[in-house]
C-alpha cells in the first residue's frame, strides 16, 4: 500500500498547516482481495458478479495471456504521467512483439468494459448517498462518468443495462453495505432520466457538430462543446467520420474537463462558513460570549448593555438575548431594548449584536444600563411556522420522490418561505399535490417536536448523516430538531412545540432553478391564510373579467385561450363569444395557471391581454 501524510490546507492565500494531522493509509480491502485471488486485475476479484455479466452480455474475453504480458507495461499508459500516448503503445508494441493497431484493438475494448464496471458501482454509491448528475459541482463528475460509460456502451454497441450493473453491485456487496439495495428503485429512475437527457444530447448533437467540424477543430472546442453542450467528443467524431473527416481525441479529455470544473471552482472564491460578518467582525473583543436565550419561547426579558458600537448604524452588545439572530436561512427578530426598534440580530463570533438605526450617540442607555427586551411575537412566530414548515416539506418530499431528496438551500421570511431540494427533474403537478398532501397530515397528527442538544458523535449515531440536511455544522455538539419516524435534522433555528402549530402549508410553487435543484416556494399558518384569501380574490377578478363565476374561470379561461391562438396566432377568424359554463372542482386558480401557463400573479394580466389581443384580431 502506500501513506498519504496531510499536514496542509490548500487555501487561496496559500498553504495553512492542519491543526490535527492525518495519516491517509493506501492499502483497502480490493488490494489484499486482488493479490490473493491471483487474477490478473482487480476487476474480476473486486466485482466478479459484474464481469462475468459483461463478458457474457458484450462476448468479449480477456486474453489472459496478452494481459500477463501487457500489464507490467500498462501504467506508461497513464495519461497524467505520459505527453505522448501514441508513442508508448508503439513501445510497449514493440516490447511485446505485437503490432500496436492490434494490441489496442485488443486492450482497448477490455479497458472499456472495466471502465463501465467501475463507474457503475461508483454511480450506485454517490446515487445512493443522495447526490445527483448535473453541471455543477460534485454532480458534474457524475455525469461526466455517466456520460463517460454511455458512450463506451455506444461505441462498442454493447446491450447493457447500467441499472441492471448497480442491482448486480447492491447484491454483491450486500454484506458489508445493505442500504445499497434500499435504493436501487431511485438509482434506477435518476439513471434513466440521465440516459434520456444523453440520447435528447445525441439527437442535437448533428447539427451543433457539423458547424464544428467544418472548422479546425481543437481539444479546446472539444472541451467547451462538452462543458457547455454535454457533447462527447466520441460524438463529434461519429459525424466527423461520416463526412471523411479524422477527428482525434486526446486521451487525457477527460482528466482536461476536471481541471476545467476544478479552476472554475477556485475563481468563484466560496465563503467559507467560518469567515466573519464584515460589519461587525472584530466588535466585542474583551467582552463576554452573549448567553442566548431565544429557544426558551420567551417574549421579554432584561440584559445588561456590554456594549453599543457604532456602524454606521447603532449595534447593541447585551450580556444575553431572547432576539434570534440571522442564521440558518432563517431571518431574525425583531422589536424593541426599551423603547427602541431593533431591527435586525446579527451573529458572530459568539457575540448577538442588536441593529438599531440611530446612531450610537443618540442611544438612551449605555453600557452597564439594565434594559427591557421586547420581541415581536407575532413576527416570531410566523418565522418559526415556515421553519418548522420547511422540515416537515423536507420530509414530505423524501418521502413522497425518494432518498436522494436533500436540503440544498432555504431562506424563512416573514411573508413565505422557500426550499431548495436536490432532485432530478422538474416536479410535476402531481408531485406538488402529493407533497403538500403529507405536510398537511403532518400537521393534522400535531406530532410533538423534539428539540435537543446532543454530542455529535452520539446524534451521528442515532441519526446518521441525514442530521445535515443544510450541512454541516461545527462543533462537539449539535442541536436536534426531530420529528419522530418523518424527519430529523441538525438545526439552530426557531421551532414550534407540536406540527399543528405549523398551521395550513401551502406551497405556491415550484421552479427548477439549477441542474439537479428544484425550488418549493410555500406558506403557512397565517401567511398560508392571507395567501389564500389572496388568490380567492384573484380568481373573482378573473371571474369579473371572463364573466363567470369563480368556479367557471379554469374552463372559461381554456375557452378564451383556444380562441386566441386560433384567432391571434394562426388569423383564423372565431366566434369572439366566451361561452363556457362548465365548473372545475378543485384549484381553480392553480389550473388556470396551467392553462394560461403563468404564475398565480399574473393570471389576470395574462386573461387582459389575451381579450383585449382576441378583440382586435
């Protein structure tokens, strides 16, 4: 085996030594597995089950032989380490006593079977974990080997199943790792709709390529046409071929596109998590950590002033708070020290500093003052009901479209609230009804909520890695925020009691907002009920428009669409006349939104236009 010592961080200002050093052992079980079966790779020792599937399927053999002889000689074929691939096979040829075209007609076909095997199992166990394929981030290298053993498939026109590999990898390995076979249903969905993005790619590609190659084409428009297309360059040379044009493929393609992701990476500069808040970082200092109490569901309270700061605006320093401070996507508190508007709690460092928009100097209290504090209880509540609301459509949406469902963003206001969800297409209306279906039964249980602090290790345990659904948090212990069988997750913010005091969840709706992300924006408690009453007020005013009742707008907007596009689009002449009476029972105004194809607010914008376009047609 060989030793990895990590005694550094790579960070953009250079190298930083790691408090606590690690030494990385290289040695695995797939080693030992493969030394002692003999074989001449690890391939047939580290997934027999696979490759004896794949030879069967694909008919191909391995020389063992050849393999014997050309094996020794296959890591100057690493493409990291070699400038000039087509030289060495001509070497290790030469050595061998073979001609080069055929010992690559040989090896390659082989190298591409392991290379299937491998990415296979290697998409089972990131599938499974909950990652997904897309263009960005770690789900970019998912799809690139996705894409990757696609195309070897292609290329060979080899009948292989990738789902089918996984089932054969889960089953294999089912004792040391069962949860694979949990799984596999979702592993399977995500790899089909993969491949059918693919095959959509594949189809487009003809045109995209041929401009291509009517040019000079270079690695670099290679590389882009992926990056930018997800066009692999075996495509490219498909077309090309069929025009008597020689494409040819760096052998290091594919190692070219990660150093592209990883550059593009370090540009974008991520904030880190430790990184303080530029208006208040380096205020406190000599003073004591705030003592919080905002999870002990108080509504006043009285603190001793340890410092006011002046920032342009008045920031308060109190030896304790009940005001939660901006974080976890949650906003903070707000209300009154005394008499005076806080309206904003920012956090740092472990101090909670007070905004108030006065200057320092016109504060009526000073340091070592006694002052009251007041929250708005009505602004905390409803910033605690879209929290909690946010776990429970979390939970909803795990287990209505599966366990690669995770937290990829949230943000709590006072007027909505939304949830960013990893997933693998856009939701469709049935998804948004069957997940606003169970959060509501949630709330309809008034299931007690269980808030707690736990040592890490402990809650790790109990819960596993589903605990960091917005990431990881820092520090030996953690807060639990659990609702029993449905959802937990290690959380900081705000909570109710009981699911019923969520009140009414409604999700208003629903945007892919980035490969593999899907947004759920939603209301609930009194927000729900202020955005009900809003939309029943948009639906009487497309009522007044379209001259029907609320319940007849769905059908009496389908009517004047129909019309519209006959008499707008294609200058057909219609009877002007809206005449529908039919009466939809259900949303009316969420169907309606999905005749018109818009959003609920702008529903009667859209039916405006549409009349006064349908009037002058």
């Amino acid at each position: 085996g060989n030793q990895v010592y990590m005694q550094y961080e790579v960070t953009p200002a250079g190298s930083k030594e790691l408090s606590l050093k690690v030494l990385d052992m290289g040695m695995g079980q797939e080693r030992n597995a493969w030394f002692t079966n003999g074989n001449t790779t690890s391939y047939e020792s580290t997934f027999p089950t696979v490759m004896k599937r794949l030879y069967l399927t694909t008919g191909v053999k391995p020389d063992q032989a050849l393999m014997k002889r050309f094996l020794p000689y296959s890591a100057q074929l690493n493409v990291d380490e070699t400038k000039d691939l087509e030289k060495a096979w001509k070497a290790i040829a030469e050595s061998l006593g073979e001609d080069s075209g055929s010992l690559r007609e040989r090896i390659l076909p082989l190298s591409a079977l392991f290379s299937v095997a491998e990415h296979s199992r290697s998409l089972l166990f990131a599938l499974s974990d909950g990652a997904l394929p897309s263009n960005s981030s770690g789900g970019y290298n998912l799809r690139l080997i996705l894409r990757r053993a696609l195309a070897f498939i292609d290329r060979y026109n080899w009948d292989i199943d990738l789902a089918e590999l996984c089932r054969l990898h889960a089953g294999y390995l089912s004792g040391q790792f069962p949860e694979l076979s949990d799984n596999l249903d979702d592993v399977a969905r995500v790899l089909e709709v993969e491949k059918q993005k693919y095959r959509e790619t594949r189809a487009r590609s003809k045109q995209i390529t041929s401009r291509l190659i009517s040019r000079n084409v270079t690695t670099d428009s290679l590389v882009r046409l992926y990056d930018s297309n997800g066009i692999t360059p075996g495509l490219v040379a498909e077309e090309a071929a069929r025009i008597g044009k020689k494409i040819t493929i760096p052998d290091d393609f594919y190692a070219r596109l990660g150093e592209l992701h990883e550059k593009g990476a370090d540009k974008r500069g991520e904030i880190r998590a430790d990184e303080t808040d530029p208006v208040v970082a380096g205020l406190g200092s000599g003073v004591p950590k705030t003592i919080i109490s905002y999870y002990e569901d108080k509504k006043t309270d009285h603190s001793r002033v340890l410092g006011v700061y002046d920032c342009g605006k008045a920031y308060v320093l109190l030896e304790s708070t009940i005001f939660y401070p901006t974080g976890g996507g949650q906003n903070s508190d707000q209300g009154y020290i005394n008499r005076e508007f806080v309206d904003a709690a920012i956090k740092n460092a472990g101090y909670v500093f007070h905004r108030i928009n006065k200057k320092a100097a016109d504060i009526p209290f000073k340091v070592g003052d006694t002052v009251e504090l007041k929250l708005d209880d009505a602004r905390r509540l409803q910033l605690s009901q879209h929290h909690t609301a946010a776990h429970i459509i979390n939970g909803s949406a795990r287990a209505v479209l599966g366990n690669h469902i995770w937290q990829a963003g949230a943000a709590k206001d006072v007027d909505k609230a939304r949830l960013d969800i990893t997933h693998y297409q856009q939701l469709s209306d049935d998804d948004v009804k069957r997940i606003e279906g169970l959060a509501n039964e949630i709330v309809e249980k008034n299931i007690v909520i269980n808030k707690f602090v736990e040592r890490r290790d402990i809650a790790e345990k109990r819960f596993g890695f589903r605990l960091y659904q917005g990431g990881a948090v820092p520090g030996l212990e953690i807060r639990v925020v659990e609702i029993p069988s449905f959802d937990v997750e290690a959380c900081g913010g705000t909570h109710l009691d009981f699911t019923g005091q969520v009140g009414r969840i409604r999700i208003l709706r629903t945007v892919k907002i980035q490969d593999g992300v899907v947004r759920l924006e939603f209301v609930a408690g009194r927000a729900a009920e202020e955005a009900a009453s809003e939309m029943q007020s948009m639906l009487r005013e497309a009522g007044r428009l379209l001259g029907c009742k609320p319940e007849q707008v769905p059908a009496r907007a389908d009517e004047l669409f129909s019309k519209w596009k006959q008499a707008v689009k294609k200058h057909c002449k219609v009877d002007k006349k809206l005449t529908s009476t039919e009466f939809f029972k259900g949303d009316a105004l969420g169907e309606t939104c999905r005749i018109l194809r818009t959003q609920p607010e702008h529903v009667n914008k859209t039916i405006r236009r549409f009349l006064k376009e349908l009037e002058q047609a």
